[in-house]
C-alpha cells in the first residue's frame, strides 16, 4: 500500500490559484505589476467525497488549507477538522466540506487505511463530481497548497568587492533567492542581474531592505547584490535559492566544447524559468505566456521531460468560460495554446489532459471562430492584440501568418475532438486553405503576402515559416520559399529570438543544418563570450558591451535568463542528435544522429518513460535505452 | 463639490466577495458549515479609468485594498501605490492596475479633482469598461472592502444571575456581538439565544473564548451568555453591537397595543437579520437563501426602502455564467429570484439594476427552460431541489407549484426583457398557461392538484395559493379556491411560518381581512405572550415552552430571530394601512386603510423616495407626504 497523503484540491485550480500568485509577483522599482490579462479565479466551495469498504475499524485526520472553514462527515455524522476521527469497520461513506476565499480549498487526511490518495472525487456542486487532483511537491501535513513549497539551496558569494563605498556581492550565476544580510542594521540592497545593474541604485529594477526578524529579503531574481556605505565583511550574505526540484534528465557531451557549453547554459537558463511554471523569465516577466510557454514544450521534452510542469503551465493558461478574449490577450496565443495541447500529446501521450482542456479549447474556438470575416479569416477585434512578432507587418486587414495559425489550431482541433466534434473543424480547415492559397499566395513573389487587401504585397518571413513548420506549403513550394524569403536577403531579418525559433526548426525541417548549426555557435556562442552564465531575452553582437541591458526602452529591460533562448536544447536534440517520438507518447522513436558534425558524442535524452543514449565514439553509433 | 471619496470596485463583486464571507460565516458547536451551492468568485484583476480636464494642478494618492498589489498610470507615467502624485493642469487620463487573491479588488483616491468618486470606469480586461461601483459604507480610507465596516453600539447585560454554580448574562434583546469578557483568566463563554440553551453547555450552538488582547469573543448572535465556575462581579460582560446602520423609516401606531408590539418586535427581527445582506437567521443559517430574501422585499419596501440592501442580496443570490444549478440549488428559488427584481423594480423603479442582473436572468431563464418536459412543465433533474415547501405533496411528476412559479418568471422576464426578447417569454407562457390548465386543473374538486401523472388527485394548498397571488386563476376561480382550498379543512393546513406568508397575502388579497388580523394576534402575538424579543422561525402554540427550541432534529436548532417572521409589517402596511404603489418605483400610491381596524391609527410609510404619514383619529382620515 501507498502510504502517502497528498494534499487534494479541485483539477486546474491549484494551477489557477498559483497562476494568480505568479501573475501578480511582478514587481519592479518598488511597483507591482500584475499582468494585463483576463486573470482566471479558483472554485471557493467544494465537497470531497469517498467511499470505503474496512475490514477494521480506522482512525484518521482531516486538515484544510488555511484560511479554510469545513467539517467531515462520516455517513451522516458530522465532525470537526483537526480531530481524530474513528471509522468503524464495514462501509461507511467521508465526505470533507470546505470552503476557503483567499487561496484554493484543498485537505489532507492521515490515517489508516482512509487517507487522501487516490480514489477521492471532488464537486463544485456546479457538475458532477470528477477526480481529486494533487501534485508530487505537497505531502508534507505541514506545508499546505497555500504558499509554493519551494526546495531550498545555499549560495555564497563567489566575490565580494569594494566598489563606490560599499559592497557588491556577486554570485556564480543568476538564481532566484531570498537574499539573507546578517549585520548592522537593516541596509537598503540593490540587486541586479548584473553588475552594471546591482551598482546602478537609480535604475536597478530591484532594490529591498531585509526583514529584521529572518533577515531575509523577498524571493526575487539576482546574480549581483550591492550594499552602499559599507565595508568588506560588514555584512554576511548569503543567497537562499528557492526552486522546484525538476531534474534535468537530459545530457550532452560532443567534441565541440562551445556547444557543450552552450547546451549546459541553456538547460540551466531553462530550469532556472520553470518552476511552479514555465516562466518567460526570472526577473521580468515572470508571467505565463502562452507563446513563450509553447516553444518551452518543445525543449522541455527533450530537458526533464516533466509533463506535470507542462499541465500546470497549460492549466494556468486555459482560458475560463465564458471565453470572451484570447489567451494573454493575443490571438495567436490562443492559437499556439491549441497547438500546445497536441505537442504535449505528442510528447506524453493523451493522459486524460485532452478531457480536462476540452471544453476550455472548444470555447475558446468557439470565439475564434466567431471573429473570422467573410473570407473565414481570423482578424483582431478592438482590444485584440494580433501579435506574430515584433515585426513591421503590413497590417492592412487579416494577416497571413494568423491565418497560418488557424488553419493549424483546426487541424489540432480535429485531431483531439470527440469523435461527433470533427467534421467541423476538418471542413473549416480545408475551407481555410482554399482560401489562403487564392488570397495570399503570391504566384510571382513565390511567397505568402502580410495582407491581401492593401495591394503592396508585402512579403514577410513570418507567414512563409509557418507554411513550412505546418505543412501548409508541399515540398516543392517549401524548397520554393527557402529561395524567395529564407535565403532572400531583400525579405527582412527576424529581429527576435521568439521567432528566431521558428525561423531555425523550418531551416532543419529543409535540411539547412551547417546553417543552423553555424547559427546557434555565432549567437548562443556570441552570448557566452560576453560572459553569459544564462542567456539572454536577446542578443545583438554589435551592440557594446554596457548597452546589452537595455530592451523595451528601459536601461535594465532585458531579461538576462530568459526560456526562448534554450532552444539550442531542442534543435541539438530533435535535428542534430535526432532523436524524435514517431507516435504520440513516444512509444516509437526513431535516432538518427547527424553524424558529419560530431567526431564524438555521448547524449541522453528521455523519450516515451526511457532515458535513450546516443553514443557515437571513432565512427561506431550505439543507441541504448538505460 | 461633493469632496467624500469612496472605496471603488467592479460592480457586483464586493456582494460576492461578501456573500461568500457571509456563506462561510456559520459555524456550530466548533464546526464550520459553509452553504452548500455553488459559489461565485469575484475578478481578481482590474483597471480603473478616468479622464480629466484640470483647470489647475492637483495632487492625488491611490490606495488598494490589503493584499493588493498594483499601480498608477498617469497618462504614460508610472507610480507606486500609496505616494502622493502630481498632476499637472489640463487633460490627463488616470489608470489604476490592481490585483488581488484573496479579497475584491478595490481603490480609494484621496485628492482635489483627482478622487474616487463617481466618474470612474472599470474594466475586467473580459469585457468593455463599466462604471465603478461603490457604496456609502465604504468612504474610509483606512477601512476598507476586506472586512464590513460594521457599527458598534454597546449593551450592558439587563441582569446577572447566579446559577448552576456559575452566572448567566441575559441582554434585554438578541444581538449579533462580540461578547467582551474583562476578569481572570481566559473563560469558555457559553452562548444562546435564550436562557435554555446558554446553560445547556452541552448543545448549545456557540462557546467560544475571549482572545487574551482584546477580551472580545467573535461576532456571533446571542441573547444569554453562561460563564460556569464563577460568581456574580468575578466578569465584566458587555456585548459589543456590530450591525449596519439601516435606519427604520416605518412607524406604526394604533389603539391596539398587541398590534403595535408586534409591529415594533418584527422591525426589530427584520432589522437584526439585515446588514450586509438580508440573512434568514442571525444565529442559524446565516445564508443568503433566494425563498427568505424574496419575502424580505416586501417587509423591507415598507420598513427601510434601503434599496442597496436589497441590490446587495440580490447580487450576492446572482447566478455565474455559465448557469449550471439553481440558486441555492432550489427551482423555486430561481424563479423567485426572478421574481424579485420584479418586486425591487415595482418599489424603486429600474434604476440600472435590471441591466446589470439581466445576463444572469437570461441564462437563469435559460436553464429553466432547458429542463421541461414535452409539456412544457420544469421538473428537477439529480441534485436540483424541488423545495416549494415542507409539505407532503404528490411529487410522481412536475410538480404543479413549480409551474405556477415559472408561469409567473415568464412574465417577469416579458416585462423586464429588452424589446427584442420579449416575445419568446411571452409566448411560453401562454403555452405553459394553456398546459396548466388542461392537466392540472381538476374540474370536480374546483382546485389544481399537484400532479397530473399520479392520477391521486391530490390537493395542496400551494399552488392554489400561487394562482391567486400570480393571477394565474381569474377572479371568479379565485372566490372557487377560496372554499375549495383555503376554508376547507379537508386540504392540509400550511404548517411552515414562510408558505403562511404567501397564504396570508392570499388571504389579504381575497378580502378575508379578519381572518388575517386574527391569525396575525394569535400567531404573533402569541410568541409575545411566550416571552420573545424577536419573531422565531417557527411557533407552535401547542407545544411546552422547554420544547420551543427544537427544530431540524437539534435541540436548539430553531433560530429565534428570523427574517421571514417579519412579514407582519407588510400586511399591515399594505392591506390594513392600505398603502400601496401603483406605477414601479411608487410615484404613484395608493392610501386606502382599512378603517374599521383602527379606532386611531398613526402609521408612516415610506413609498416613492418620500414618508408618507397616514393619521386616522376620531374618524377623520388624514394622509401626508413628510
């Protein structure tokens, strides 16, 4: 017998409540920032039931979130919480009432053979009862869904230098701690992803004075931590890094050192956003999106291969119904949260989250749908943002690269549905691309146009990669469009690693891997020569050095660990190692490693449950699985 | 210039932020019981809005509610929370971010120009902005929405008594207090609503302990407090009042002082179970139930007029969208939530409240009429409540009071609806009028039977008394029923204080006056003569004093202040005193006592925004406007 307890709450709302806390820690320059969205609340009434059948008599406890008001009942006894509660032998029905305002209700029962494992159902009184939920990090009675149970790591200092009259603090890479200051009085620390920023007291994007009773600081992103008006050994300072135990389960070794360690900095970039979630980035933003969510999938698999950080990130993500706008406010999000879906059930298999997003994903289809225009195109209603890229679109009506997203979302869609529920999307799917190919191909240009309506037929890459990534152009037209826009110098560059991903997986699916791989060396390898222990929200190799901070306009803007820029993770992985799931779940896999750039190579990677190993020594290639 | 400022937040949302606190606030014998239906949420995420053109410049502070977090944007410039801000001289656009878990989001804006005062948009980044909502409890910046800004009036207790080797305090009426408890140590108090059950200290419903800073117990409703173990002068008690300030506009005088008392005790009832909401109960359950706050209408029109009262119940009992279950899981509570707008709307006129409700009595009205059968009746489906009454009726089949309640919910919902959606509740209600007629009404016995499947023929009191309240029986069928149903001994007398409401009105409308007085006197004031201070949720003359405390199985479970028992007011005032409104909002009234009740009569009502004052003395009828 399993004798753990977990903590149970209602599915998807631990993940809403959580997404709350996450979405609303943003806090820069001493102001919060909540994000900008519909923000999804959590059910506050819920009834735990079960039934038991003992074959002696039982003794057990039931304890609730904090904050939380209930009773148990026993058949039709009632009982408080917090008492020991004697269950006779035979059959005999538990039911937990709760009901909590401020954070999600959730119980925990020790006992005997009654205890909070599986089994228990759990209703809103709104549907019919479905299965109680739980998570592998809240077992522990004491420690309840509340607040993040958070693992706990020790860092010192690696150096601390006298600088400006007092003390700058630097450790060996970026975390995110709650910084401890033992010493005279309660100092005033700056704290900064680097040091320009942690020595920049004006504009550093944090600064905090410890509790005085912990001496603790807030959890918050850091590397360097400056103390003005002090000496060397003032103060004792310590970093108490707070993460989520997700081990790394991947590992990669070849003979070209930059690479190793462009993919030991990516996947430590990488664990550093997950989390509770995967986060766009530890010191801003540190919201859910769903873009930068969905190209995480992708490294992820093949990094931890974690599906339960995955199916809390798409849970927080899933729009509440009514759905009345997209998902972060962004149409394609919405889109790429559909596809999302699929990717995961290509990665784990359908494990039942399909059923639990179902209705979220129709609804939110639903609204898709609803917006398109006479031509069936997807176009941005007022308060709308129809994102892409930061790109400058022609604008002029619907733009083609949504429309690329659509037509992908239909065929997700199709994929997934209910038997019943599919024609509808296959017909709207193939409606769709009837009509992309006769109002944005552009025969002469040999490429998708922005807009159709403007007359300027503007081409763009955007539109033309996903035509690639999703098959929506055949395999004449996509060897056709790495000619007229990848390779074509007139088309314009991808300015941003967000779509630089894009940009690089439809350089592999046509086989420009040299290309790719010279790519990922001159940017990933760029970073680490100017000193990179993460990497960066973005990275331009002619600025100088004390101009990388700035992005969005604001001298420290830029995220230095941020989630997009592991994904040398997954293009090493999927085209270079090629290592790729041939069914969903990855029960069949196929590894073909690119063998002409390695001399040697020892990787791992999970797939399908198993940890494949690629090993390629003096021409030999051994595939195990260990 | 109106210089007060007012706490601000979504409208609807502080009602369900309370309804849920209000909900959760029943606790029994150490066991808390929250109300067992679905729960609303409120929006944890919002912006507020405004424009201004300053003819100088102004300087402002924003606060937010305790656990919020957020901003300030000044036209493109951001601020912190709680820091004085300057705005310059012309126009400017002020935006306040907040976002809050665990309370409703809510700001307060001390300035010149620059305040929260009326003006302000608010937006749930789900829909387009609405106008901020606030009210005139909430003008304090230092209290705010978290917690109900009660008033306190202090009461000494009325005697001391020695007894059972310890002292019993008894309060010259029942309270909702903090017991504050000033002597040695840390006693367990024991409470109750009458003396029996405070020294019962086994089953009494609350014991609680003073906390050690501030004496005080928590907020619970009593009349007696039992410290054991102590004599007379070992404790100082008070009991500190915590109510809010609803003042009574009604007075009622006449040469019948059984009449006046009764009178006098049921505004003190009504008054005591009002306060954030109307409750049922003050000790038990102190849940917002749709069936009780839909009779309170009609007391409180003529007790308080305080519309917000009852816009507040009205909010807190408002179904969320998607609509699932009923309101507190009952049919006829639905219905009678509808019905209950009408009434609103009928005392004060439409004033932006049917707008805001209408969503939800749309899609309320939308699952009633999802759930009829083939002839258009409503029957519960698994877990709907199909209440009506505690009452033994012949249940094989839709039940025909139900349909006598949606019958009526159709024409609320014709009058009420938008131009555009009135017909279709127009016309199933003249179909469902149609099929009431021809399978419930049974010709012989001159009276609708409960079920037309059965074939028992069974009459109940019930849904004849609705086709006379809801004009459903015309008036020659309603004389018939009057013989047929309410004097004939043969159908089961109505045995639960809330259907005699609906009996008596009947009774009222039908012109058996007398018989009402009568009932009123023996009913009522029968509970006089028994010694209450306020009216009980129920009242059986036959039975022993020591046994009037039962109820629902528990020795003390009967609540002995309860809302419903207040309806006394309403029949006096409307069918004795004669006033009534005759267009919605009461701008036109009708005065016309009934005289021979009255040797002498001053009674003052307040209809339409005015008091109006109705003297009869020495047979001169005398009616004013004050």
């Amino acid at each position: 017998m399993n004798e753990t307890s977990y903590w149970l709450w209602y599915p998807g709302d631990f993940e809403r409540y959580h997404a709350l806390r996450q979405n609303f820690s943003r806090v820069e320059r001493g102001m919060g920032w909540p994000a900008f969205w519909k923000s999804e609340g959590f059910r506050q009434r819920l009834v735990f039931r079960r039934r038991y059948t003992l074959a002696s008599p039982d003794t057990f406890t039931v304890r609730a979130v904090s904050g939380a008001v209930g009773y148990v009942l026993l058949d039709e006894t009632k009982y408080p919480l917090d008492t020991e509660i004697l269950c006779p032998a035979g059959e005999h029905t538990v039911s937990v009432h709760v009901g909590c305002i401020g954070c999600v209700p959730s119980i925990y029962i020790e006992g005997g053979a009654i205890r909070s494992d599986g089994g228990w159902t759990v209703s809103d009184f709104a549907a019919p009862p479905v299965a109680a939920a739980c998570n592998r990090y809240f077992t522990d009675p004491l420690r309840d869904p509340a607040e993040w149970a958070y693992s706990e790591k020790i860092y010192l200092p690696e150096a601390e230098e006298a600088v400006n009259g007092g003390v700058l603090y630097t450790f060996a890479t970026e975390l995110t701690a709650a910084l401890e200051v033992v010493g005279p009085g309660l100092p005033t620390v700056y704290l900064g992803e680097s040091r320009h920023e942690a020595l920049d007291t004006k504009w550093c994007y944090f600064h905090c004075t410890p509790d005085s009773a912990t001496r603790r600081c807030p959890r918050q992103a850091l590397r360097c931590a400056f103390i003005p008006d002090c000496r060397v050994g003032d103060y004792a300072v310590r970093a108490i890094h707070q993460y989520v135990d997700i081990p790394v389960q991947a590992g990669f070794h070849c003979d070209d050192e930059t690479l190793n360690r462009i993919f030991a900095v990516a996947a430590h970039t990488f664990s550093l956003c997950s989390g509770a979630f995967i986060l766009d980035g530890v010191k801003r933003d540190k919201w859910i999106w769903g873009g930068d969510a969905y190209q995480s999938l992708f490294v992820n698999r093949y990094l931890t291969a974690d599906r339960e950080l995955e199916k809390r990130t798409l849970l927080a993500l899933r729009p509440g119904e009514p759905v009345t706008t997209h998902v972060n406010t962004i149409i394609d999000y919405s889109l790429l949260w559909i596809r999302s879906v699929a990717v995961y059930v290509d990665s784990y298999g359908d494990d039942g989250l399909v059923a639990l997003l179902w209705p979220s994903m129709r609804a939110l289809m639903e609204l898709c749908m609803a917006q398109r225009e006479e031509h069936g195109f997807i176009a941005g209603r007022p308060g709308d943002w129809t994102f892409i890229d930061w790109a400058d679109f022609d604008r002029d009506g619907p733009l083609c690269a949504e429309q690329m997203l659509l037509a992908d979302a239909y065929r997700v869609m199709a994929r997934l549905a209910p038997a019943g529920e599919r024609a509808v999307y296959e017909a709207a799917r193939q409606a769709l691309l009837a009509e992309l190919e006769r109002c944005y191909w552009d025969e002469e240009k040999g490429a998708y146009v922005d807009s159709f309506q403007s007359g300027k037929r503007r081409v763009t890459r955007h539109a033309n990669i996903l035509a690639i990534l999703f098959d929506i152009a055949d395999e004449p037209r996509r060897r056709l469009l790495a000619d007229t826009v990848l390779h074509n110098a007139a088309v314009p560059p991808i300015t941003t690693p967000y779509f630089r991903f894009f940009e690089l997986e439809a350089l592999c699916r046509l086989g420009y891997l040299d290309e790719v791989l010279s790519q990922i060396k001159s940017y990933w390898g760029g970073m680490l020569d100017a000193g990179a222990v993460t990497f960066w929200e973005e990275y331009d190799p002619a600025k100088p050095p004390a101009q990388q901070y700035e992005m969005y306009g604001d001298p420290y803007g830029k995220s230095l660990c941020h989630a997009w820029a592991a994904s040398p993770i997954y293009l090493l992985a999927r085209y270079f190692v090629g290592l790729r799931p041939l069914s969903p779940g990855g029960a069949a896999y196929e590894a073909q490693p690119e063998t002409r750039f390695f001399r040697s190579l020892d990787a791992t990677f999970p797939m399908g449950g198993r940890l494949v190993r690629i090993r390629l020594e003096n021409g030999a290639l051994q595939v195990e699985e260990i």
